[in-house]
C-alpha cells in the first residue's frame, strides 16, 4: 500500500467553468478550454444580464440543478494561469503577502485531474504548480502547525529561486516545514526545514503539499454545522467559503496529492476534506 492508494479516496464531483459576458478576445476563451479540455471540468461560455462583463462562474450539478460554487473575474483567471507558465513559480511568485488564486481554481477541489507537463502540454500541469504554492501562503499565512511537501528531488528547493524563497519564509515561522524527495541536497545547518529522504516510489513519484493546523485548530470533521462554517468562513463540510480569494481560514486542513504514473504524467487532486487530510498526513508520517 503506497499514497496510490489515496488517488480513488474522492468521488468525481461534476464541476462546470462558465465565462460570462465575455469581452476578452477568443484566444482567451480557447486557453481556458484548452486548459481543462481532457478533465472531467466542463467550460463554456454565457450571456447573463444579471451579471457583469468577463466572469467565470464555477458550478456543481445537484440533485436540484446547477448550483453557483465560486465566481471571480476572468481577468484574476488570466493572471493565474493562463498567461503564465511554470517558470514564474519557479523563479517569482515567491511575495506570499502578495498572492492570490481565484475562487473558482481553488474550489475545483476534489476533482480528479490527470494533467500532462512540458513539452506535452506547458498549460495543464500548471494548474497543480499553482495550487500547490497557495497551500503554501495558507501555511504561511497560518503561521503554525505543519506542512509536509515533496519534490521528488531535495535538491530543487536549492535550483529553483522562487520555491528556496517560499519554504525559507513558511519555515521561519511556527509551522513546522517536511520536505521529501530524493537525498541529492542538505540544507544548511541553520535551515529550519525538516527533511526526509528515500528511494522508495513514493520518493520517486509522488507530488503532495499538505497543511495541517495545530491539533485544536483544524474543523473538526467533514459534517460541520453551518453555525461552525460560517464562524470558520468554511462551507460544504470544511471546504472555504467564497467570501474571499484565498478562502481558507487558519484552521483549515488542506491537502493536494498527485503521482506522476507515466512520464510527464500526473494523476491527482486537492482536497479540504479533514478526513482525508488527516489521512494523508499520517501515512506520509509514517511511510516516509
């Protein structure tokens, strides 16, 4: 049993991205749709009076119809993910006061992605790249409890400028910072970063960055009553509220894992599920 076994612990939700009142040109609308053109994300377009120019509108089929999940500008969507790379995490991004994802990103939680790296594909694994640094500021933001992220290398903290800023910030806090991967770096003996090393296929395959507060902290479980949602700024059973970017509160375990099950292949997901983070968390305590 390895963190595979975590990869079917989700049921599919059926999400739909929705561009309302678009203004921006067509290129746009078709890097959207290239973007989530082989996952199980929906993205069309819509006229709605009610509504302004150029938002995107994230929906969940119900057993009562469409419900509104998140919306946010399509602008904030542009300057996300689709007129960037990869490289901007890797070498910028490293400002965690500064930045921000959209609420219809962050709410694609529990969703079954299997996303393709460059040269297949320089937009899909991007999605990932992004989620996984605002984890991090969540951690950050935080400022206690615990973030365990791999990097199937150790030594990529050190080669990429933006990733060595990120964990040298979150680990100068009270959160107590695991990096995984391969053993080919040490950092200096003044780190305060926490490393593990190993040549399993966990080491070898695995993509995971996840945040647990203090224990006290975290919701308490998946039925959260509305009274503790709203208090917490979370919905839907310890998933963040819509009632801002980032979303999250302090106390709310989040979670992505992602196993790279071909070359340049990723299969994974986040989640804000307290079980299921608990869960993770404690095999990768555990097992590496």
């Amino acid at each position: 049993m390895g963190l595979d076994s975590y990869l079917d612990a989700i049921d599919a939700a059926s999400r739909s991205l929705s561009v309302v009142n678009r203004s921006a040109p067509d290129p746009v609308q078709r890097m959207l749709e290239t973007t989530f053109s082989d996952q199980p994300v929906d993205v069309d377009e819509l006229s709605d009076d009610a509504r302004g120019d150029d938002v995107v509108v994230l929906s969940e089929r119900t057993p009562e119809g469409r419900e509104v999940v998140a919306t946010s500008p399509l602008e904030e969507v542009m300057n996300s993910i689709l007129l960037v790379n990869s490289d901007l995490y890797k070498t910028g991004q490293a400002n965690l006061a500064e930045f921000e994802l959209p609420s219809v990103l962050t709410r694609l939680d529990d969703v079954p992605f299997s996303l393709r790296g460059y040269p297949e594909s320089d937009k899909e694994k991007l999605l990932l790249v992004a989620i996984s640094r605002y984890i991090e500021r969540h951690a950050w933001r935080a400022g206690r409890g615990r973030l365990r992220s791999s990097f199937q290398r150790l030594s990529r903290i050190e080669d990429e400028r933006g990733t060595r800023a990120v964990y040298r910030k979150v680990a100068a806090t009270d959160v107590q910072t695991h990096v995984y991967g391969i053993p080919d770096w040490t950092p200096p003996s003044n780190s305060e970063l926490l490393t593990h090393g190993g040549y399993s296929d966990d080491f070898y395959d695995s993509w995971f960055v996840v945040y647990t507060p203090p224990d006290g902290d975290s919701v308490e479980s998946d039925e959260s009553t509305a009274d503790e949602s709203e208090a917490t700024g979370a919905t839907d059973g310890g998933r963040p509220g819509d009632g801002c970017v980032d979303g999250a509160a302090p106390g709310q375990p989040v979670a992505l894992l992602a196993l790279e099950t071909e070359p340049r292949r990723w299969e994974g997901y986040w989640t804000f599920r307290p079980s299921l983070v608990a869960d993770v968390d404690r095999y990768i305590s555990r097992n590496m």
